[in-house]
C-alpha cells in the first residue's frame, strides 16, 4: 500500500479504532448465545481489525501490531482448540462433540453451553488468523514503496 | 480397545484432521516426521477400514450420533456396506500412494520449502474424502466435499508450469458443480425440511410428485456428475491429471472422481430408489447413455495422445464412462459392476499413475514417443507392473478389470440394451489398442543404447507400492467371487430398484 | 401470470443473480471476473436458502421474553441462516484459494486475460 502524507488522519484514527473493534468483536464471540454474533462473525471481525490497520497505516507499521508470521499458526491453533474440545469429549466417554461429557463442573446443559464457547472461541481464532493469512500472501509479492 | 470399537465409523476423520494440522507444526521440530506422519494416520485409517468392514458385515449398518444429538436434530456418521467398502478401497490405496510419493515430491517440487505443506494438504484431502464416504446428513457431505476439493486444487497447483492455469479451470467447474449439489439440497430440503438422509428417504414417499423434487434430484446429479467427470462435463479433467505431480495424480485419479460416484449411487440407489428418481424425468437412462458417450469419447482420444500421463486422463474419463454405464443400467447386475469397478479402477488407475511417476522420476519424461526397448531392460519390474496395469483395464481374466466389465456386460444383456453391451465390449478393443501401443514400444521396439542400459531402476519406496498393487489386481481378480458375494450382494439388497 | 411473476419475486431474484453470475463465469475473458461471477452465483444460492427460512409475521430467531419459546411459528426458521454461515465460509475459502492461483498465474505468465493467456501457454514449450 503506498504511503502518502496525508494519510495521517486516517492512520491515526485506524489505530486508535483498531482495538475498540477487536473488543467488540469478542464481545460478538461470546455473546453468539444471546444474540446474532458467534464464532464466524466475531473472528471476521478481529480480522477486519487487523486488516484495517495494515491498509491504512501500511503493512511495515502494521507488523508490529499482528506480525504476518502468526496468521496461520493462529489459524491452525483455532482448529486445534475445535478438535481437541471434541476430542476430549471421545476421551472421556461421549460421542465427538458430545459437551456434555467434558470434564468441567455443572449440570449437562451447563456443560454443553460451555462446550459450544470453547468451540466459537476456537472458530473465531481460526477465521481471524486465517483472513489475515489470506490477505498477507495476496499482498507478499508487491512492489514496495 | 472398545473405545476403539465404539468410536470406529468417526476415527478416520478424527484422526486425519487434526493430523493435517499438526504436520507443519511437527514438521518445525523435523522436516522428516512430516511424511512419517502422513503414513502413520494413513497407515491407521486403512486399518479403521478393515476394522469398520468387518464390523458391518458382523453387525449390520452402525450409526454414530455426532455430539451425542440423534438424529434427524443431530448429525450422524452412517457405516453401511457400501460406506465400508468405498472407505477401505480410499484409505488402502492412498496408504500406497503416499508411501510411493516420497521421491516425486522431492524431484518434482523443486522449492524444499513446499514439500512439508505437500503432506498436510494431502492428509487434508484424504480426510475430507473420508468425510464424504462416512458422512449420513447431505450438508455435512458439501462441506466435507468443498474441503476435498480445495485441497485437490492446491495439490494440483504446484505441479508444472502449466498446473495453475488447469487447477483454477477445475477450481471454477468444480465449483460450480458443488453449488449445484448446494441448489439441489436446498430443493430437497425446503420440500422435506431435513437434512439427514435416512430421515429425507422416509419422507419422500409424501412429497415425492412434487416438480421441485425431481428439479433439486436432477441438480444433485448434474453436480455430482460434473465431480465425477461424467461426459460431457468432464473437461476439467485432462489439464487437471496432466499438469499435475506425479504424487499428486496417483492421490486423486483413482480417489477423486469416485467419491462424486459413491454420492451419486447413494443419492439415486439408497435414498431415492431407481423408481421415485425416474418418475418425472428418465435420469438413469440418462446417465446410462452419458456414461456410454464418455467410455467412446475417453477411449478414443486417449489412442492419440503422446504422453502417458495424458493417455491415462483421457482413459479415466472412458472408465468414469463404466460406472456411469452401470449406474444406467439401474439393476442389480448394473449396480455391483459399477461398484466393482470403483474398487478395481481405484486400484488400477492407482497402479498406472505410480509407473508413469516411476518413468518420471528415473527417465526425466513419460513421452510415448520416446519410449522403447532400453527403458524396458532398464526398469524391468516397473515395466511389469505396467504390463500387468495394462491387461487389467483391457479386461482380460483373471485379471481384476474382467470382472467388473462382465458384471456390467450381464447387466446389459439383462435389460436387453444390446448397445451398452456393444459399448462395453467395442472399447474394450479401443482400450487395447491404446495400451498395447505402449506396450509394444516398451517390450518390441529397438533401441540405439543397445544391450547395456545404463541406470537402475526406481528405488523400493517407489518399486514396492507399484508391485504391491500389481499383485493386488491379481488377487482381487481372483478372489473376486468371494467380494461380491460377501460385500457386494449385501450393498444390492439393501439399495431399492 | 401475474401470480407467478409477482407472487415469487423472491425467487426470480434468485434467478436472475445466477444468471448474472453463470454470464460472468461463462462470457468473460478475464479470469478475475470469472471468479467474482462464481462469487454471485455463491451468492444466490445463499440467497435461496435464506428465502426459505422465512415465515408470515415471525421476527428473528432470538428468544424474546415477551412470545415465549412455546410457540416456534413466531420466529423464523434459524437453520438455514448457519447453513449458510458455513457456506459463505466455504465461498471465502475457494476465493482465498482461486486469488492464490491467479497471483501464479500472474507472476508466471503475466497476463490474467484468458485468450492472452492461452497464447502465451501455446508458445510455452513445457515437458508437461
């Protein structure tokens, strides 16, 4: 993305909304119980945090806030708290995915509620740290300013 | 070990994925346990195959509740003897081929930094191939299938020059099949209101005059043909093979294509009934005649192709061509050839894309043209294999290939369709005519190198698999008897005619 | 006529957003709007599903304390609406994968234009 200066406004005021949005997004995450929100939307939106700092006050700048080498570990960690919150639910005696078996303390309805959040949280770091991937490779070959 | 039991019909999926994950983490520890451990779940899923086999042939279908929800409010994992039976023909030849697919990669991918994402991406695939096999509700089966598919285009992508161009033709077509799979569901699912397709099969009797019923039946079909390469929707097909790895061919020419067919017998066989799908519109005489055009079509552009790897894609469209033949035959002759065919085609078009990886990685190049006696006296067990390869899909006992043509040539005759008979037995011809080319230039034709060829043959990771599968074609021929009346006769009874 | 043209306006939107998007895919030579025509016919079959979750005087499937949960008529249908979710995730994906290939194909051939590129394929003697 090329730098001009009077995008100083712009870059400022990026930055500072960055983290309000980072907020509200895991606010959408884990409120998808109670309302429209839940995994894919919340981590879109951590994702559009991130990538609205990379546009607009450039990419260098932007590494310093979410380097480009944690997109798809991230990604790859999110997967794997999905898979291990199912998996642990096998371990302990339940079908995959079956909550209620997990190891946590409180009725079942309580435990599955539970389940499902580990699961959202797990999404929403998946598709956060996968976006941001997606948008680091298209942009990895461009001429730099 | 009861946990083992319990848990059969999801371990493959469960196991696959998080592997597909955790390879290039692994991998940063050391860059070999990315292939070792590619082959360990490979290993343990054909396994779970063997296991899941024998559980439902002891027990009966078994179903698995996913998240402990039955069904129809939950998702469920259904393993019935067709499940079984595709499940272990899909993880026993991808075991082969990833066992095989070490000395390619390194040759063919020449960036080191792209072998590690090699595995984790095929182990990607072959869970959502697994996916697809075990799944029993239809919109975890798109899902499943996307993830297929997109692996497939990555795997694809990396190969020649030219692999990006044809990897995104597949991605566009391919694409558009699943979406037309997506159509159709939603078709099916606004008339019906569920997913699960035990539950869709038990409702349809109530709506089945509906038009928007035979339409969502109709788009499913288009979508999974388009998948499998049914002719005239094949043409993503001969770039696709070509282009890509060698690796990467063996993995998804025998696999790839017959997923779309196991979806398209459970839609029209298991869940649909020959009857209620042919009541608005003849669909398998449709495919019938499709399939037979793609066998004609397939057979005789793959006599004038120059190089091996595209002679063996034009030949998968003509055999996709079978089972859609036997798919139109509608009965129950029809349906175990075209079963039959999804196994021995699976192991054959397995074995052919090994040797033309063999001749790739040892000569440099898989041009027929260039081929003659000193590649022979070179790579005597690979041209063998060959050999061996060749007769099968000819079709000549007790070569595997046989049976499934005899099937599909008893079927025929049972409904009186003197020409699917004609189709069956004409390109059996055409296919030795193009084999038999290559053969004669292997076996018969001089060479200027004379009697001494320099080199040795492919090393055993890539001989063993080759061989393996060889001596597979022989036993599955002879032994055929015993597979279709222990698997196969169970999958005809239960489908509906 | 009319009851069919007006009555199922919803789904003759639908139509005419696939046929939109099978044009782009199908008439146009540049591969970039051959992606995003793939992207509206995604698109419609998204709109489709979510056309059938609706239901006469139903609000949205969040429990309101005032209509009780008794009652499902009231709200309209939630499954098709995460369907769909997953379904635009999986669109997303094939995106990110097809912008992946065309950047090779970029870099390799130089051109994103379809009949550019065939030439340029022709004249690329590769061993396949």
């Amino acid at each position: 993305m090329m730098r001009r200066d009077d995008d100083v406004i712009i870059g400022l005021v990026a930055r500072t909304a960055s983290p309000f949005i980072m907020i509200f997004a895991l606010y959408v995450i884990f409120h998808g119980h109670y309302s429209p929100g839940g995994g894919f939307q919340g981590g879109t939106m951590l994702a559009a945090a991130l990538i609205l700092v990379r546009l607009a006050a450039g990419d260098d700048l932007a590494q310093l806030q979410f380097p480009r080498a944690w997109g798809t570990p991230l990604g790859s960690a999110g997967v794997l708290i999905y898979w291990g919150t199912g998996f642990v639910a096998m371990l302990c005696g339940g079908n995959f995915l079956d909550y209620a078996f997990l190891p946590l303390a409180g009725a079942a309805p309580h435990r599955r509620n539970l389940g499902i959040l580990f699961i959202e949280v797990g999404v929403g770091l998946a598709v956060c740290g996968i976006l941001t991937a997606i948008y680091d490779d298209l942009l990895e070959g461009r001429p730099r300013d | 070990m009861t946990w083992i039991w319990n848990n059969s019909p999801a371990l493959p999926v469960v196991l696959l994925l998080p592997t597909a994950i955790a390879i290039p983490l692994f991998a940063l520890i050391d860059r070999r346990l990315a292939r070792a451990l590619a082959l360990a779940v490979s290993l343990t899923t054909a396994g779970l195959g063997v296991l899941n086999l024998a559980k439902v042939l002891a027990y009966g279908p078994v179903h698995y509740h996913l998240g402990g929800w039955p069904p129809p409010i939950g998702i469920e994992y259904v393993l019935d003897e067709l499940s079984a039976f595709v499940l272990l023909v899909i993880n026993t030849i991808a075991f082969l081929v990833l066992v095989h697919a070490k000395t390619p990669v390194e040759r063919e991918l020449p960036d080191a930094g792209k072998h590690v994402p090699y595995y984790a991406v095929a182990v990607l695939m072959l869970c959502g191939f697994n996916g697809i096999v075990v799944t029993g509700d239809f919109f975890n089966l798109y899902v499943w299938l996307e993830i297929a598919s997109l692996s497939l285009y990555g795997l694809i992508a990396v190969g020649a020059r030219k692999a990006p161009v044809a990897a995104f033709r597949y991605l566009i077509l391919g694409t558009i099949g699943a979406c037309f799979y997506l159509l159709g569901l939603g078709f099916l699912f606004t008339m019906t209101g569920t997913l699960n397709m035990a539950d869709l099969k038990a409702i349809l009797p109530a709506v089945a005059q509906e038009p928007a019923v035979a339409v969502g039946l109709g788009l499913i079909a288009a979508g999974m043909g388009l998948k499998m390469a049914l002719f005239p929707l094949h043409g993503w097909l001969p770039d696709s093979y070509t282009y890509a790895p060698s690796a990467s061919s063996a993995l998804i020419a025998p696999l790839g294509t017959k997923v779309g067919a196991y979806v398209l017998v459970r839609v029209l066989f298991f869940i649909f009934g020959v009857g209620a799908a042919t009541r608005a519109f003849p669909l398998t005489t449709l495919i019938g005649w499709l399939g037979a055009a793609g066998i004609l079509y397939g057979s005789i552009l793959a006599m004038a192709q120059r190089e091996l790897k595209r002679m063996l894609a034009y030949s998968s469209i003509a055999q996709v061509g079978y089972i859609g033949l036997g798919i139109g035959l509608a009965n129950p002759l029809g349906l175990i050839g075209a079963v039959l065919h999804v196994m021995n085609h699976a192991a054959m078009k397995a074995l052919l894309f090994l040797v033309a990886g063999n001749f790739r990685t040892v000569l440099g190049h898989s041009d027929i043209g260039r081929f003659d006696g000193s590649v022979r006296r070179r790579m005597p067990w690979t041209t063998a294999a060959f050999a061996v390869g060749a007769l099968s899909m000819i079709g000549i006992p007790p070569l595997a290939g046989f049976f499934s043509k005899w099937y599909l040539a008893l079927g025929a005759v049972a409904r009186g369709q003197w020409i699917f008979l004609a189709v069956v037995l004409v390109s059996s011809l055409l296919n030795a005519v193009y084999f038999f080319r290559v053969i004669e230039r292997l076996y018969l034709a001089k060479s200027e190198a004379g009697e001494n060829a320099p080199g040795t043959d492919a090393p055993p990771s890539m001989l063993v698999p080759v061989l393996v599968l060889a001596a597979a074609l022989v036993g599955l021929g002879l032994f055929n008897a015993v597979i279709v009346n222990g698997v196969l006769e169970r999958i005809v009874n239960a489908a509906l005619f | 006529m009319t009851d069919v043209l007006l009555g199922h306006y919803g789904y003759w939107f639908v139509f005419v957003l696939m046929v939109l998007g099978f044009y782009g895919m199908v008439v146009k030579r540049n591969l970039v709007k051959k992606l995003i025509g793939m992207n509206i016919f995604q698109v419609a079959i998204i709109m489709f599903y979510l056309s059938s979750a609706v239901k006469w005087t139903a609000t949205i499937p969040i429990a309101d304390p005032a209509l009780g949960t008794a009652d499902t008529a009231l709200y309209i249908s939630p499954l098709q609406h995460c369907l769909m979710l997953t379904a635009i995730v999986v669109g997303v994906a094939t995106s990110g994968v097809a912008y992946a290939l065309l950047i090779t194909i970029y870099k390799r051939y130089g051109t994103l234009h379809e009949d550019e590129l065939l030439e340029r394929m022709k004249n690329d003697l590769d061993l396949e």
